[in-house]
C-alpha cells in the first residue's frame, strides 16, 4: 500500500438510505485501498448529510454512494445540491449498484442519474478495475 | 442499556409494550388480537403455513419460494395469483419493502403514491404497514396458498403485528440475523429484544392454537463457513422456542459443495433437535429450508436457469422441504410475475424428475463434514451458552461482541468481523481467518490443510482477492 | 437379394462403388481422397474430435452437443460462429437437411435458391451435398473447434464422402438405426450394406492416419427398454469396427430413471469392451454419449431449462463424455443461434456446478438395474451372433425380420413392432410386451412384477393410453 | 371398438414427404380405431400421389397429413388441387405435426396452410381427444 501522504485522492464511500447491501462496497473500499486511494468508509444506511459531512472534514475528491435496494430514485436526488450548498464545488459524485426497480434499459438509468448531476453511474456486475481506472482518469483530468 | 435475558416476557409486559408498538402508525389500530385468532382459525388448512408443510403427503416435497412484493394491493394480488396459477406454487410471500422496514414511513407514503399514479412499483417491497390489516386480508383472501412474510428490520414489531393480524401463517423473526445484516446503528440486545418481541406474540398465536410459522434466517451471504451459520440459526431457535414459537423454518445456506452442504445439513437436523429437546421444547416442529448462498447470480439467462436447478438439487440432496430460491433475473432487478412463475416452474420440474430417485452424495465425504461441521458447531454454541451461565440470549450479547461468534460481512459497526472465511478447491468453505471462534487445534488444522490444497492449485497465497473471487464465481456459472 | 456379411470390403469392391457414388451428384467430383487426407492432417488436433475427446485433459469433461443446421453456408457459418463463442461450445455440428437425406437434390435446389432469396432457412439443415467439399471446407476453416455430421438417411453415402472431405472429423453412420427410423422402402440388407460403405470409408481414412469418430446411435425413442437400445448399438459397433472404424461413440438413449441409466450405462461400457476384444478390436476405442429420450418436449421455457439440466446431470452422473441435448426452443422448432448458446450455456454451467462433486445413485437398485440390462443385453446379442453363425451382420437380417430384436415404433413396414416399453412407478422402462425377444422366464417375471407395481398404483391395466402418457410426461414435466 | 360397419368414417394418414416422424401418427391412429374410425395407415414418407390413391380407393372422408420435419411449406401445396382433379371434390384435409420451420406466429402459420385448402390446422401438442372432436363435428356438417 501506498503511504498516506501519495494517496491517489480521498474517497468517501457509503451504502445510502434504507439499503444494508454492503458486501459490494466493502470490496471496492478494499480495491481503492490496494490502489493507494485514501478511503473514508461510513458503512450503509448512510444519509446524504452524512455523506456530505465527511466529504467536507476529509476534504475528498470523491463521493462514491452504493445503492442496491432498488431505491436510488428516491434517495439520490439533491445530493448535487446539497454538495454546492456546502461548498463542495468540483466534487466527483459516482453512484452504482442496482439503482432502479423494474426492468429498464440502462442508458435510461444512466441518463436518469446523470441528470441528477452524478459524473458516472455503473451498471450491476462493474469491477473495481474498471472503477479505478475511471477515478484515475478523472482525478487527472481535474488538476 | 436494556437487560436481555433468555426467557418467556411476561404477558403484562408484552401488552404493555405491544400499546406503544401499535401506536406507532394509525393502521396499529386495526390489530385486534382476538378477532385476528379468530380469523386464523377460519383458515382452511391449505392456507395455513405449518399445516401445510406437516402433512404428511408434503412431508417429503421440496416447495419453492422466493421473495415477492410490489408496492401496492393490487399489483401484489396480481402477481400472488399469477406465481398460484402459472407458477404452480405451493407457498407465497409478502416482501416488504426496504423503507418500511427501518420505519421511514414518510417516504414509503411517498413512494406508495407515486406507485399508484404512474401504476410501476417504486418500492422494492409490499409496505405492509401501510395497507393495514384490511389491506392485508385483500391479499390472503384472494389466493389459495399459505402466504408468509420475508423482511430483514432491526425492528420488525409492527411489521409483524399487522401483517400476521392480516392473516399471514409464515414470517422472518431472526433476531441476530438482522442485527448483523439490516442494521448499523443499534446494539445487538435492542435488536434481539425487538424480536423477542415478535416471537412472544406468534406464542401468543400459538398459546390460542394457531400455528405461525417464523424462519431462523441464518446467514446468507456467501463464503461463510456452514459452523458459523448454524450455531447463528439455533441460537435463535432456542430463543424463538422460549417465547412459545411451535414451528420453526430452519434455513440452511447452501454454499454449492455437495458433501459439505449435506452433512451440515444433517448435522442441523441432529442437533436441532438435541438442543430443543435439551431446553425442554420437545413440542417444537422445525422445517428445513435450504437457499444457495447470496452472492452475485448470473445476468446470462441459461446460467441464471442452471443456478435454479442447483439451488433445487441442493436443496432435494439436502432433504429440504423448502426450496429457497432466486429467480431468473436476480442478478438484475426485482422480479416480475412472469420471472417468479417460469423460475418455479423450473425449480418444480427439476424436483419432479428426480421423485423417488435415491441419489447421494460420496458417502465418505459426506460423513467427513457431517463431523467437522457438528463438532465446530457444537464447539462455538456450547462456549455460547456456557458464557450466558446457561442463558443463551446472554451469551449472545457477549460472544457478538468478542468475535467468538463473528460475521465476516456484518453491517453493524460493532461487529468485529474478523473471520473470514474461503472456498477449498472442491468449493466447500473453510475459515480463512478464524478469528475468535473457540476453535481447537485440530480443528484449524483440518482448515488449513484445505485451504493449502487450493493455494497450491492457485499458485498463491489466498487473499482478498481469492475471497471477492469466491463472491462472483456463481455470476460465472462456476463454484470456485 | 443382397449378400450382406460383416466382412470387410475389398478396397477394389470399395473403389468401383465410390465412382457410381460419387457421380450421383456434381459436386461428388470434387472429392479427392488423398486431397482429403492431406487437409485432414493438417488440422490442429483441436480441431479433430477424436483427438479432442481422448485428450486425457478432457476424458472426465462433460461436454454439450446437439444439432444445427442452416440451409446456407453463411447462415451455417453464422451459426456455428455463435454457438462456439457465445454458447462457449466445445463441440460443434452439421445438421444435414432431411431432403438431402433422402436424395431429393431437386427439392434440395429449389430450398435452397428460396433460402437465398428470402434470407430465411426453408430446409431443416444444411444441405451438404449441394455445398460440396469446397462450400463445407468454408465452414471448418471458419470455427476452432471439432465438427461432426448429424443426420440419419438409408444411404448416407455421398453424404459422407462429401461432409468428410470438407473436413468433418465425426459423423452418425448407424446403419440399424437408419433402417428402422429413417426409411420405408428398403430392406435391412441395402441399408446396411449402404452403411458399411461409410464404415469402410472411414476405416480408409484411418488406415492413412486419420481419426474419424461415427456414432453408434441405438434406438432414440421414448419408452424402448435400455436392453433394446445397447444390443442395437453393439451390433453397429461390431460392423463398424469390422470395416477399419477406431473411434466410435456410443449414444446411449436415457430414459430418466437413474438408476437403470446409470446401470445401463456401466454395462454398455464393459460390454463394448469385451465385444469389442473378442472380435479383436482391441485397438477401437469408444466414447460415451448419452442424451435423454427423443419424445414430446415442454414448450414452457422453465420446465425446458429443467429438461436441459435433468439431460445433463443424467450425463454426468453416468459418465459421459458428450451430453447430447435438446435445445429450450426443441418442443416448438429448429433452434436459433442464441437457441442454442443459451442451452449449451445452461448445460455447461449445471455440469461445472457439480465438477469434482462426486454423486451417486442408490448402489443397490444401480447394481440391480446394471446386473438385468448386462444379462437382458447378453441373451440378445448372443443369439443375434448365433443367428448368424458368428456373424453379426447375418444374424442381424435375421433377427430384424423375427423380431428376435425388435423396434417399437420402426418406420420400416418389415418390422414387428411387437416389442413395447413402458416405465414403471419410478420411471425405469420395463417390457410392457417383449414379442419374441430371447428372454428367460425369470427376465419377464422381473418385468412384469415392476409392470404391476405402476400398474396397482395406477388401479388399471397398463395399455396404450398409458404408453402415450410416458411419450408425453416430459412435456408436462414430469417423467412419469 | 366399434364394428366396421358402423365406423364414424374412413381416414387416410400419413406423414408426408422426406418425413419420418412415425410416432404422433401412430398414436393418432391408435386413437382413431379406438374412437370407431376405419383408419387407412399409410406410414411415413407418403407422397401426395400415394395419399390420393389411397383415399379414392377406400373414399375415405378425410385424408390426415403429418408433416413433423419442418418442409410442409414446401411439401403441402397442390394437395387440394390434386384431390379435386381426382374428383375427391369434399374430401377433408387435416394437416398437424410441426409446420413451419424457424418461430413464426402460429395464426400466420394457420393462415399459410388455411389458404392452401386444408379444412383445419394443428399446433404441435394438440392431443387425439381434440382432434376426435373436431373430426365428429365436421363430419356431421358434412350430412
Ligand atoms: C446479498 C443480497 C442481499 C443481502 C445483503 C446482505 C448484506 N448486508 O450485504 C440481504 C439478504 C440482506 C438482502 C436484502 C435485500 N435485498 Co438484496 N440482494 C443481495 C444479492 C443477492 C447480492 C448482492 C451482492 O452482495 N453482490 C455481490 C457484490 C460483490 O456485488 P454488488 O453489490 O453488485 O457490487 C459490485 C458492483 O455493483 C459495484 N458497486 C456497488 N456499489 C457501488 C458503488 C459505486 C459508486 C460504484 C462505482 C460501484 C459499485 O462494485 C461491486 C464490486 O464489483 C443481490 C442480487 C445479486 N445477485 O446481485 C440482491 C438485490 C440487490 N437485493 C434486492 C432487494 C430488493 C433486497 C430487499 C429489498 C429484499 C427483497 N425485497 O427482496 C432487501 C433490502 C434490504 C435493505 N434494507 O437494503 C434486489 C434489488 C432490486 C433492485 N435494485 O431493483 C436484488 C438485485 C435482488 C433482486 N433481483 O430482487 N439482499
Ligand atoms: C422423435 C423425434 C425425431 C426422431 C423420429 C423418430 C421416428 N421415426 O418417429 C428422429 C430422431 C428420427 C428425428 C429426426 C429428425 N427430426 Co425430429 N423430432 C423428434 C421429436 C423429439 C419428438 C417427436 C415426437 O415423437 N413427439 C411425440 C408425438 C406424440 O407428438 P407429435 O409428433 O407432435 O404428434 C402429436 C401432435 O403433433 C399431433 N399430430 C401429429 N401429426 C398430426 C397430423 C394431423 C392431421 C393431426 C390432426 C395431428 C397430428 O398428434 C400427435 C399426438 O398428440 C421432435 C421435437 C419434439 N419434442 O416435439 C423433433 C422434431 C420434430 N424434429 C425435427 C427435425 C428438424 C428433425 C430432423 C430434420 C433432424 C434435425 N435436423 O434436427 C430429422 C428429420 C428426419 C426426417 N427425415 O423426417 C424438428 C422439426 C423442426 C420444425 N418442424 O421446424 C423438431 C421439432 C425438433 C426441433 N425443435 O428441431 N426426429
């Protein structure tokens, strides 16, 4: 692992709302850690407050927001604003899990989420890999 | 902090509590005990869980379930006749939707609403608060099967007080399975307490001679060590047992290795008996439910077919009588009526083909595992009970916290989670990491040969990687 | 009348027939035997099924195979393209349309021009003949696995000149099978003889060093006794080795019952074996198929998969190498491409569940069931061989038209059609009637007594009404 | 079984063309005497010649067509023309089994069949009891 003082960037993850499903983001926090990112882990059930409080303790480039009950409509707006309102201007939002309820085709999804102002949303199935290489890129692509 | 004890509360107690309970939402009101026994005893016994599933004829039958909820009363009757009908199912369930469960009753309103103005389910769940009792008795009218509940809630009281008024026979009811998965904010002994509470009032049921069938839910997930998940299942049996719960679903997480799956089932059949008889429940009945373990399923529509013929083996191999089972589309969203019938139907048609057939997993390994997963268990319940002097509710709360009994994916901050546990090359789970379980020597041992058998194989060291490797191999179409 | 006797071909006898073969249609021209062995040699050994099967790699895989067939080339090769990277197949196929089989080349011609204008397939498989060398060459240069003909035609000749000089490394070849289900005008002797040509022609190939691998295909049907089917095999087996075959598979039809499955199964393995020695064949090496009973197959989509997977487990479970099955779209029409990925999918990922899982049936109905098919196929074939002093060829003409071996639904008008299954109470087929099968007193009363069993719980005699039950049962899911 | 002189009527089958698939057919017979029909059984690979020889000679009431292998289209045209040139003018044609090859709707393969001048059209699966009904009600129009 990497010493703290080169992390890759400071990433606060978390399981919002209602949602108790933690096994996926437990392995991405692992992954981010392997990959020499700094992970502020909350755990699930988290609220969007709190999700935003850490962000602005940790100072963190991202907000990595798990959602796999099927509620994301519901939980996920205003998370965007919320971040402006705190001063979180450049903050990177990425959402993933199983974000919608029904059978829908998946740039619907994507779009839906997007239009809330997340920078990239994942379908069912994404890898760590994959992640890291996006968060790399758009880590990079801020400086 | 709240003392937590082993032992039948006192009806004054219960009654007590259950005004605050029924307070908590205005269809609270419409629970009338008496009225709601009487109703149960007007049940045709087809639709009545426990009869069900202790006629003799059934006996030696592997029924499917798996959760089903939509968001409102309609939706929901629709799609409970629909899996009746083309399905051929023999039970039903009511899910309960995520934001009822944690008492977030506002946005489930919300989400009720929407529901019902552009006619798509918003909710993951049926929200059985709302509806009511009346709601609920729409439901159970309007179908020909026993229907019971499945919720994960750290506090499940009005859930259960509603939707059993309402006429459900089975229900969920595991206490430490939802401290350790559906809650991060509460200590174990409020959550054990909670469904103390809803064991005490299916007694209650019981007492007035209707049967209510709540599940021991065990642990789900994937990659956690068969010991593990039994010591976890019959704690809760004893606990259920002591406030005059008569029949218990038992539900065996299967986890894909033959051998091992059906000598820990065995095991749990002996001991559960053994330990109920030993704490003086001999009238209690338990049903054994085996469910592949939950970790990523296959998108890949002949994968997801094969995964359901698995689960139903497994579960026939195992001498389940309840095949619980994840559906075609699993892997992506919450199933519709169509996903659920062809799903049973697949599972029924399977089962059918081996009736009568006396197939059996190598004996020899068989008996290995029985063994080792019997002297584990008895290991870490024992050390349990002898931590609560006898009380095993007391003992609970200890060994949670000190990791002797420990979940290695917990939601709760508390929860050490420092065993872990791995796939062997055969695909039977072995402890990586034991933790603090009061294991022997020779026990470890036997572990660790296993575990260096496949890291020879592998060529490495097992690590996290192998472990998150584990958790999708199912998504593959593969054990290990 | 022809004079047919296990005898192999003179290579000058075989020569002067090839030239009236081949110029039954122009594409026969292009056929260069030693052309043809040059390219054959030149395939990777991944390539040829017989290298691929007996790769000690892959000697405990269970691999899937059914068929498919296209009419034209680029849809065949679409096909096969997809199968073998979307179903991840290990095995590929050509499914020879059934006017090609029965040399209606004009008929042929006219499908095909139709299919090519219209886009759509308008036969029922590819037509090889027509596509000759050149246009099956196209194929096997475009896919990186082993590819066999299927077809089943009375005179198969230019067929399998052709299909084999375009580089097909397996292919079908029974004779007694193409007799009695795939024609009604000859007699046994010209159907025969038609198929020791191909026998002869493959031993040519592997006399220069190329392995060609035919089947053995018995008897497919539903409700024909496991007896029936392996003495038909062996026959075939005996005549193909006798013209120089060296790799044959052996198809075994199961009918559900494990038990009598599996049995067969081991007795057609030792029996293969030891008939094969004593009429010193020691060198002809045997494969192992089996696949469930052609009948009515369900078009529900569930109970399809559960087919799929039962098929599979039943291959598994007896041994087999190739795990011959019907695709989820079988009950209603030819397979699409995704049609078959997603069954081989499904077939696959059921097998690799339980790879390294050692399953068993009931030892003791297993060593019953193994016991009266060895004894039932032994007094059979025996007295074929007697029938022909020694020669299995004769004896066969002779038992054919006796009904000393019998089929229950032949096509042929020259058969008794005495003989007729049907299962008993836990799906094991049993002779309903035996005609004038060689069987002791004591086989019948076995049958009979099982016969009874089903017959008690069923409260009537076992009749035709029943027989069509069993050719149905699978189709409502069920085996009986 | 009834006695041949009170039979309900006389039926040509077979199974046309290349086509081999002996085993609906037969059970279709089988129920057919047992039902108190003369059955005139022609075996596999009939063609239309042989269907029309054999319904003049024993003036049959109905011919019944199984075609399993997927080339009916191709194999059934000109029956009805056939019949009528060999004065078979209200002979009854049924034709079941497994029509059309690759998935087509099955009222358009209905309609394929229909518009070729059989009386009536079967999906596989359909069971004799069906098959005895219909035939009892159209002979009894026919009076
Ligand atoms: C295990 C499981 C559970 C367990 C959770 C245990 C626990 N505490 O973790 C239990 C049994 C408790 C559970 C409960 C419920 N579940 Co659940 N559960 C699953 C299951 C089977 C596996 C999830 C899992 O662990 N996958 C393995 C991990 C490794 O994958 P993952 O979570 O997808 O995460 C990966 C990626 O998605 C991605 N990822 C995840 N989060 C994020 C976030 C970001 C920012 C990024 C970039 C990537 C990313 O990275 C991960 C690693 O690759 C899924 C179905 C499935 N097979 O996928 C259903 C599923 C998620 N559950 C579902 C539902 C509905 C429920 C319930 C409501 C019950 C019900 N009605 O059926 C409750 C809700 C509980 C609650 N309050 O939240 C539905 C959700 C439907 C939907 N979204 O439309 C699913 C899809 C099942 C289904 N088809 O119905 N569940
Ligand atoms: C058994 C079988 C065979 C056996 C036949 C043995 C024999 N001699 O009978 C063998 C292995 C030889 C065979 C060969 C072939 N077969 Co085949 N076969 C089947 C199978 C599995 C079962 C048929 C059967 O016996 N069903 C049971 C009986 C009781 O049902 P039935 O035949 O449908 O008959 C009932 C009704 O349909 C109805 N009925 C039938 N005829 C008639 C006629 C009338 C007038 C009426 C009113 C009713 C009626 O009454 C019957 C009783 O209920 C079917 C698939 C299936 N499961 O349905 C494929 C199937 C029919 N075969 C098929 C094909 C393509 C072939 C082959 C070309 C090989 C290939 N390329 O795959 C060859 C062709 C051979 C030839 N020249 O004809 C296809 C046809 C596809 C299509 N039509 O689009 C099918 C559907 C399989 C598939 N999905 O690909 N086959």
């Amino acid at each position: 692992m990497t010493d703290e003082n080169e992390t890759k960037g400071t990433m606060v993850t978390g399981v919002i709302g209602d949602d108790v499903h933690v096994v996926g983001i437990r392995i991405l926090e692992h992954a981010l850690r392997e990959a020499g990112f700094k992970v502020v882990a909350l755990g699930v059930q988290v609220s969007q407050e709190e999700f935003i409080d850490a962000a602005t303790e940790t100072n963190a480039d991202a907000i990595l927001v798990s959602s796999l009950s099927g509620h994301a409509q519901i939980l996920a707006p205003g998370l965007r604003e919320k971040c402006i309102e705190a001063g979180l201007n450049d903050i990177r939002l990425y959402l993933g899990g199983q974000l919608m309820i029904g059978k829908t085709a998946w740039e619907d999804v994507e779009k839906t989420f997007m239009d809330m102002g997340f920078n990239r949303v994942y379908p069912p199935g994404v890898l760590p890999p994959q992640i890291i290489k996006d968060l790399e890129a758009d880590l990079a692509s801020k400086k | 902090m709240i003392d937590i004890r082993n032992k039948k509360i006192e009806e004054d107690v219960f009654f007590q509590e259950r005004e605050q309970v029924l307070s908590e939402w205005p269809t609270g009101k419409e629970v009338d005990l008496d009225e709601a026994i009487t109703f149960h005893k007007n049940l045709p016994p087809h639709k009545v869980w426990a009869k069900k599933m202790l006629d003799p004829r059934n006996r030696s039958e592997t029924f499917a379930i798996t959760g089903m909820g939509k968001t409102t009363l309609e939706q929901q009757i629709e799609l409970l006749r629909y899996v009746q009908d083309e399905g051929q199912a023999e039970l039903l369930a009511t899910s309960v939707d995520s934001f009822t469960r944690v008492h977030k009753y506002d946005v489930v309103e919300k989400g009720l609403r929407e529901s019902m103005e552009t006619g798509q389910s918003r909710l993951n769940g049926l929200p059985v608060v709302h509806h009511g009792v009346n709601g609920i008795r729409k439901i159970i009218e309007s179908v020909d099967l026993p229907v019971g509940t499945r919720y994960g809630a750290a506090d499940p009281r009005l859930i259960d007080e509603i939707s059993l008024a309402g006429g459900h026979t089975g229900c969920s009811g595991d206490g430490l399975y939802n401290f350790w998965n559906m809650n991060s904010k509460l200590p174990p002994e409020t959550v054990l307490r909670n469904h103390q509470y809803v064991h005490r009032l299916i007694g209650y049921y019981e007492e007035h001679g209707v049967p209510i069938t709540p599940a021991c839910q065990g642990m789900y997930g994937g990659g956690i060590p068969s010991s593990l998940v039994m010591t976890a299942l019959l704690t809760q049996m004893l606990m259920m047992a002591e406030q005059g719960v008569k029949h218990v679903m038992l539900h065996f997480t299967a986890q894909g290795n033959l051998a091992q799956d059906v000598g820990s089932a065995r095991t749990l059949q002996k001991l559960s008996r053994e330990y109920l008889d030993r704490f003086g429940h001999k009238d209690v009945v338990t049903i054994l439910t085996t469910g592949l373990s939950l970790v990523g399923y296959p998108v890949e529509l002949g994968s997801a077919f094969a995964a359901i013929a698995f689960n139903s083996i497994v579960a026939k191999l195992c001498g389940a009588q309840i095949n619980d089972i994840r559906t075609v589309s699993e892997a992506m969203t919450i199933p519709t009526k169509e996903d659920i019938a062809i799903t049973f139907r697949s599972a029924k048609v399977i089962v059918d083909f081996f009736k009568g057939q006396a197939i059996q997993v190598d004996p020899k390994n068989l008996e290995i595992e029985s063994q080792m997963s019997e002297m584990e268990t008895r290991m870490i319940l024992d050390r349990v009970i002898e931590l609560g002097d006898g009380d095993v509710a007391v003992g609970l709360i200890q060994a949670i916290q000190s990791g002797i009994l420990d979940h290695p994916f917990a939601t709760s901050p508390l929860v050490p989670c420092h065993v872990m546990g791995i796939k062997d090359k055969h695909g039977a789970v072995r402890y990586l990491n034991h933790g603090n379980l009061p294991f022997t020597k020779e026990i470890l041992a036997f572990h660790k040969e296993k575990i260096t058998e496949r890291e020879k194989d592998l060529g490495k060291k097992m690590d996290y990687e192998t472990v998150v490797n584990d958790l999708l191999a199912i998504s593959r179409g593969v054990l290990v």
